[in-house]
C-alpha cells in the first residue's frame, strides 16, 4: 500500500517539478542553507509527500538540494528518498552515481584510513572499467574479490562486504545482514549505492565526498529516467548521435585550443581533474619508481581543486603537496622556481596544478618568465638532470587563449589544460569538462584516458549532445561576454573609485585574455582591522542582495560563470573556496557577466548602491 502511494506520489512530482530541477546546473545560494543541504530538501519534500501535494507552486518553493548538480541535486534527492522509502531504508543511506566504480572507490577509501579489509563481492559479469589490478596498484587500495552465483552464498567477513549487482528491481532490493554495501549498476545511468545497517553510517559522509571531489552525482536527465522506471512509465527514446557528437566535440575543442592531441571528456572538470591526477601518479609509478611525488597546488585556489589534490596525496605513501602562493602579494613565476628548485633538490616528481587567469583575484603571471621557471633545466644533489615538471592549467577563465597552441606561450613545457564544462564550453547547460594537451605531454593523454574510464566519469551521451550544440559559439560568447564586463567594470571605478577591482588590463586583454568575472574588494571602514573586515563583508551582502531583488530575472545569487544569460554573484570564501584554509580565503565580492543581459539596468543599480552608502 505504501509502495504504491510512493509511485502515484512521484508520478505527480515528475510532471509538476520545476524545469530547473531538470536543467540548472549550480545551485541558487538564495535558498541554499549548507549546513542543512539535502536533509532540509528531504524534510520539506517529505511533509509534501504526507499531504500529497505535488503541486508546481509547492516544488518550486522547496529548497535546494546540496549545493552543486556534481555533488546532488533535487532529482537525485527524490529518487534516493523513493528507493529508501520502498526498502525501508533512510534517505540518507541512498546514493546515486553517474560512476559505476565511484561508490566501489569511496568504501575502499574509507577502509584505507580505517584499516579496515574489504571483500567485493559480485554476480555476473562486470564492465570493463573494474580493473582491480590498477586499483591496487595505483589507488593504493587494498581488497580481495570473489565471484558467486547468488547473494546466499555470502559469508560473514571480519571487515566490508561490498556487493555488486546489475539489472536490478530498486523497488525491493535483496539486502541481508551480511551485506554490508549494496551497489547497483543501472546501465548507462550509473550506479546508486546503499549503506546497509547502523554500523556503516559513519561511511555517508566519506561517499557524499567522493562524490562531491572525485565524480559527480547521477545527473538530473538520468535521474529522471530512473525515476520513470522505478513508477513504471515507459521511457521516450530521445538517443543522440553519440560517435557525431563525439567527433563535433573533439573537432570544436581541437580549433579551440589550437591542439591535435588525444580530447578527454569528463562528466565534471573535477572528474577530469582527477583522471589527470590518478594518470600522472600511474606514469610516475612507471618512469620513476620509488621516486617521490610533489604535487604543488595554491593554497587559495578553487576549493575543488585544492581538496581533490589533498586527498589524491592523503591516500597515497609517496605523494605529497606542496603550496604555490599566486595571488595578493605573492607571484606566480617567484613561486614555481622556488618550489620547483626544492623538488630537484629532493629528487621528486613535480605536478604542478594552477589556475590562469587566478580565482578569485584574476591575475595573469609573466608569461614569459613562466616559461622560463617552468623549462629552466635543474640538477639533483648528485648531479643528475632533476625530472622535468608537467604544468597541469585550469583555464576555465579563459578558454580561448591557446596556451597548447604549437605557437604556445608554454609550447616548450608539457602542459595538460582542462576546462570545467558547466563554464563556457556547456554556457552553463551541464557540467561536462574536457582535457588536451600540448604536443610535448601528448604521450601522457593514454594514461588520462585510461583513468577517466576506470573511474566510469566520461561524459555521458547527453552532456556530449549539449557540448557538441554549445562549444561551436563559444569564442563569441566569450568575446561579447568580456565586452559587457569590461564596460561595468568601467563604471564601478567611476562611479565608486575608492573600490578595488581585481580584472584584467587593458594590455592583457589585447593579448586575448578575455574574462567576465571579476572581484570587487569595496571601500570600508572601522577603528580596527575586524571592524573594517566586518563593515566590508556586511557591504558585499547589501550589494549583492541590492542587485538580486532590484534585478530578479537576471542577477543571481550563485557561482556560475560563462552562463549564456545574467549575471551572477558570490563570494568566493563561502563558497567556490569552501575547503580553502580560513586565512588563504578572500571575502570579497566575485562578479561573472554573460553576453546577455540588461547592463544599463545593472549599471543604475549599482549607482544607486553607492548612492546609499
């Protein structure tokens, strides 16, 4: 009786639901309470389902799930509460991948810093991406795996039973006590784990976070299509020219970027991210053996980035981080040879992950002198030629600049760039990211590409549908975006010339470094040093709460950037820098225009704003 009052609930949801539950891809901050994330949703969402009402009015009023589509979002939110309540489960113990292999991941994880032994456990045959042999070898994860015709035959374990199963009913899931983790692999869809009993709680939280840093969670199209098969409502066959699409891809990023490499497709720029990780980490295994490994990332930069590299080296003996200050009084270019002298120093591998133009302060290093920092030929203590570095570029900022270019600026270092996808490349239409490289770490693409597909984070055909329709625009978007940005930019320092606006010069933008987003470090006041940083921090709200409810259609509270219209606010420490140490954090206002918007009308209210203060 309960089932069914469960499906007749989700049959009404799926046809009333917002379109952006379908379609946004970053979180609206104006009703996102983080703390609370998706059991806030959940509750609400559950006092709905008691009074069955579905209503439109009523879906749309409900707060944001989790804070990101790459970590949840309110499709996967229903459809975990849907698998849980027709299992009699909690929510909370249900979660969806668009991996296969991630959830397999995060419990090995989790037992590495636990020492805890892991048993996998699986019928049938299972896809080519659970290579058991690389996982051990490269991940550093330790386990043993049996094969068995039914889930009678599993036995008590002294550590975690991790069950693997395809094509199954979700609505009534063959759990017993023995099992510890039940994961279902549900085709092209992905996979949804379920934490099975009270002594495996504690692992949520470390399998919400892998799916948060290393993957993201099942998308809202493939949620939806889930959601429909577990109702039992036929599913409307809306299949792409996957391999078209695919070639449309690679040949827009190929003219982009100026590169003829091997073109990784990632479900995430973090997904992406880490294929590059776990890749350079595989080949040092092999070219260097025994040798350390230095990953040198800034202590500031994107919080995805700074906390997926954290963990890459916290699971990993011979890895380790080391900071690269780039931004505020730091530079760039005195940063990397200085550390890059310490790694010939000790013999280690160098990784280098760093962001041009610079979140959130938008700065641009010497090129030139990077260059140079970068190719200078070093000597270990004992004479040798120290390993040279790979140069690992997010430039979600600027996409367009061809720095893998045979022309590059850096064409004489081996550079891996990657781009996260929910930025200009998707206009915002889906998170999907992608990674090329220059000629000289063309060699390298192999080990990417295997890692993206043993993780199971390539794009999914859809993501690829929406890169193949957006990427061919994108240099357009990007010129008339920068055009918009440049002439608001030039009305806040006339208007309020006491602000300290961080965005690119003149010259740089001549150059072709052409971004949208810049950060805003307003005017303040106070006796002390906490009382300005207080005054400030107040202003950045007023500001911003100033242009969301003057503006509603348009300005957003969120962290998107390259989105095809608005524009959109944030500030970075509470968000994008959320896993960033607390004095490396930059509590200033970070402002992304698109090509598309009433900039007149965003001008007059930030005229009035000065005005007010």
């Amino acid at each position: 009786m309960e089932a069914q009052k469960v499906y007749a609930y989700l049959e009404d949801v799926l046809k009333n639901m917002p379109e952006d539950w379908l379609k946004l891809t970053t979180h609206r901050l104006d009703i996102y309470n983080e703390s609370l994330a998706k059991t806030e949703f959940l509750d609400r969402f559950e006092n709905l389902y008691k009074k069955s009402e579905a209503g439109g009015s009523s879906l749309a009023e409900l707060p944001t799930a989790f804070d990101y589509i790459r970590l949840g979002h309110p499709l996967s939110s229903v459809l975990e509460w849907g698998i849980a309540k027709t299992n009699r489960l909690k929510p909370e113990n249900v979660i969806a991948f668009s991996s296969k292999m991630a959830p397999v991941l995060a419990v090995l994880r989790k037992n590495l810093f636990d020492q805890r032994k892991t048993r996998i456990i699986y019928r049938g045959e299972l896809p080519e991406c659970f290579d058991f042999a690389t996982i051990k070898e490269v991940y550093g994860y330790d386990f043993e795996v049996n094969k068995i015709d039914g889930i009678k035959e599993i036995t008590d374990f002294d550590g975690s039973n991790v069950f693997i199963s395809s094509g199954d009913d979700l609505r009534d899931l063959n759990l017993n006590s023995k099992i510890d983790f039940y994961i279902s692999l549900q085709d092209e869809l992905g996979s949804i784990i379920v934490v099975n009993g009270d002594r495996n709680e504690a692992y949520i939280s470390e399998i919400q976070h892998v799916r948060r840093r290393e993957t993201i969670a099942m998308t809202p199209a493939d949620c939806h299509i889930a959601l429909r098969k577990f109702i039992g409502k036929p599913i409307s066959d809306k299949s792409s020219d996957f391999d078209a699409n695919k070639r449309s891809v690679i040949d827009s990023v190929h003219k982009i970027t100026a590169t003829n490499s091997k073109v990784i497709l990632g479900s995430c720029g973090l997904s992406v991210q880490y294929a590059i990780m776990m890749g350079l980490i595989d080949e040092a295994q092999e070219k260097h053996p025994g040798k350390a490994i230095k990953i040198i990332v800034p202590p500031n930069c994107y919080g995805g980035t700074n906390d997926q590299a954290r963990r890459v080296a916290s699971s990993l003996e011979n890895v380790e981080i080391l900071d690269l200050p780039v931004d505020r009084d730091n530079d760039m270019v005195q940063s990397t040879a200085k550390v890059l002298e310490q790694v010939a120093q000790e013999d280690a591998v160098p990784y280098i992950i760093a962001e041009i133009p610079t979140n959130p302060r938008v700065e641009v290093p010497n090129l030139d002198k990077l260059r140079e920092a970068l190719s200078q030929q070093r000597k270990t203590p004992s004479g040798e030629p120290a390993i040279e570095p790979v140069f690992i570029l997010d430039q979600t900022f600027c996409p367009n600049v061809q720095f893998c270019g045979e022309d590059g600026i850096l064409s004489g270092v081996k550079v891996l760039s990657y781009v996260s996808g929910s930025k200009f490349p998707s206009g915002g239409k889906c998170t999907a990211g992608y990674c090329v490289a220059n000629s000289k770490a063309a060699y390298l693409m192999d080990k990417l590409e295997k890692h993206i597909r043993l993780c199971d984070n390539e794009a999914t055909a859809l993501q690829v549908q929406i890169l193949a329709e957006q990427l061919p625009s994108m240099n357009q978007r990007i010129r008339d975006a920068y055009k918009n940005t440049r002439e608001f930019v030039n009305h806040i320092k006339s208007t309020l010339p006491e602000a300290r606006i961080n965005f690119v010069s003149e010259e740089l933008a001549e150059e072709g470094f052409t971004p949208s987003v810049f950060s805003l470090d307003l005017p303040t006041k106070g006796e002390s040093a906490e009382e300005r940083e207080t005054y400030k921090r107040a202003l950045n709200h007023q500001l911003i709460d100033m242009m969301i409810s003057r503006i509603p259609n348009e300005s957003k509270y969120c962290v998107s950037y390259g989105q095809l219209k608005g524009c959109y606010w944030t500030i970075p420490a509470t968000s994008t820098q959320g896993t960033t140490k607390e004095a490396d954090k930059d509590y200033i206002a970070r402002v992304s225009v698109s090509p598309d918007l009433d900039l007149e009308k965003h001008k007059e209210v930030f005229s009035d704003f000065v005005e007010q203060i």
